[in-house]
C-alpha cells in the first residue's frame, strides 16, 4: 500500500502562480512513474502531466509552457509548478502513483485549485 498526500491547493486570481506538492511512502519512489491529473466539474479526469522514474515529462498541451512537473526523489515527493494560471485551470488536482513492473496505481486525496478575480 502506498500512501499518497497533496497538498498546496488554492484560490489564486489569473495570471498567478500556485506549486502542488505530492508526497508519497515507499522505499522505491524513485522507480515510481508520478502524475498529475485534474478534474473540473462536469468534465473527465485528464492527465496534465506526468515524469517517469528517469525524470521524462510528458505535459499535456493545455498546460505547455505554464506548467513544469518536478521529482525529488530523495524527499519523496513531485511537485507541479503552475504558472500564468487561467479560470480554465479550476478543477481539482489530483496525484497518481504508478508502481514499477505491476503498474498498480493508487490516488491521492486530491486538493482544490481556483483561479477567480
């Protein structure tokens, strides 16, 4: 079992700036592929960017160049920088792991991201 944690959610006004942290339990995070995915309301579940265990992104087109997806393996944790945020942005931010060679996934909690003048 593994034990994901997001935080750094919030209410930002557009153009601003917000960092997601994503903690995650296991003595092999650094094999871990980590992603981001988000959720507004009404719509599916979409991935806005991901980093395998060799620090390989892959970002989604509608965050390109706004958002920067980051790893520190000895914390345990991957972050998401997002900047120059829009209203579209709003959804709620979740964190998935992927487990090396089983692909077993597990979800954070998720955390509650705003962008509203």
């Amino acid at each position: 079992q593994v034990q994901v944690v997001e935080s750094g959610g919030g209410l930002v006004q557009p153009g601003g700036s917000l960092r997601l942290s994503c903690a995650a339990s296991g003595s092999i995070f650094r094999l871990y592929t980590m992603g981001w995915y988000r959720q507004a309301p009404g719509k599916q579940r979409e991935l806005a960017a991901a980093i395998d265990s060799s620090g390989n992104a892959n970002v989604a087109d509608s965050v390109k160049g706004r958002f920067t997806i980051s790893r520190d393996n000895a914390e345990r944790t991957v972050y998401l920088q997002m900047n120059s945020l829009k209203p579209e942005d709003t959804a709620v931010y979740y964190c998935k792991v992927q487990l090396p060679i089983t692909d077993e996934a597990y979800w954070g909690q998720g955390t509650q991201v705003t962008i509203s003048s």
